[in-house]
C-alpha cells in the first residue's frame, strides 16, 4: 500500500495542469465546478470554489426572490416556488462544497452542522408548538429565540472558517486543493 506523499508525488504532474487549468477560471466556471461537484464530499475545495459559489448562490436566490415577487404582482396570489426551487437545486452543492472546503482546511464535513443542527431543531419546535397548549407558547418561543441565535452564531462561525487559507500538507481528503 502507497502513502499518501507517494500517491501524491505519482500525480503531481496532473496536480501542476490542473493548478494552471484552474488559474484562468472565472466566476462562472467555479460556480459550475461547484454544481458539477455536488455529490462529491470527499476531496477539498479552494476559497474560489466556495466564494464563487457562495455569491452565484446569492445572486440566484435574489433573483428567485424577484421572480417571486413578478409572479406575485401578476397573480395576485402568493408565490414562493421559483425561491423553493433555486434553494432546493442549490442545497446539495452548497453542502458538498462546504464539506470539500473544510476539508482543505484540515477539518471534517462535520462541522456544518454548527448552523444546520440548530435549524433542524427548530423545525421540531415549530412542529411541537403546533401541537400543545397556548399557555405553554411562551417556553417555545424562548426557545425558538434561542435556537436562531445559535443558528446565526453558528452560520458566522462557519464563514470565518471559510476564510481559513489551504492548508499546505497533505491530509487525509488528499492533496491541498490550492498550489501552496
């Protein structure tokens, strides 16, 4: 069985062309590598695959939002769909990417759970209040309240990471995703 520095060394020359490849892309192509990249949670990520798809991320939903808001005026009637659909499409690459990117820096996909276990706990309080007492309402909205501040410290927490440079060794995801 090879060590990883083997391995490493076997393809450093693919690493070297794909170092250059990736040198001329865009905003456009990083988002694409984001999207074609959706069901791959191993590996790393650079900050240009995740930033580009964070904002292509943004970008898409302000313009759901809008379509939204279009197809509102037009029908008189409320309209989430076009939001719906773009987050749903975006979901797993957001995942994936966010996995890939704390991947190369050293940690486990693991820690996105620092927003997302917060929001599916909160979704259980909604689904909880709906089913108990009105006087027994105050409890859960302290702990809703609760909840969005951790979702919120939790998502902060998450970007700062994200902002961590490549981390130059070879870790157990593979060979750092940025030439360092």
């Amino acid at each position: 069985m090879q060590s990883t520095n083997e391995e490493f060394s076997e393809h450093s020359g693919e690493l070297e062309a794909l170092y250059i490849k990736e040198s001329r892309y865009g905003m456009i192509r990083w988002f694409m590598r984001a999207i074609s990249n959706s069901a791959d949670f191993d590996g790393r990520a650079r900050r240009k695959e995740f930033w580009w798809f964070y904002l292509g991320f943004i970008v898409l939903n302000i313009l759901a939002v809008m379509a939204d808001d279009v197809i509102t005026y037009l029908t008189g009637g409320f309209s989430g769909w076009a939001r719906l659909v773009a987050t749903l499409f975006l979901l797993l690459p957001m995942l994936s990417v966010t996995n890939r990117r704390l991947h190369d820096i050293g940690r486990s996909g693991s820690w996105q759970y620092l927003w997302f276990g917060p929001l599916l706990l909160l979704v259980l309080i909604f689904i909880i209040d709906s089913s108990i007492e009105s006087e027994t309402s105050d409890f859960i909205y302290g702990a809703i309240g609760v909840l969005i501040f951790s979702i919120a410290g939790g998502w902060v927490a998450l970007l700062i990471l994200m902002l961590f440079k490549t981390s130059p060794k070879i870790n157990k995801w593979g060979a750092p995703a940025k030439r360092v």
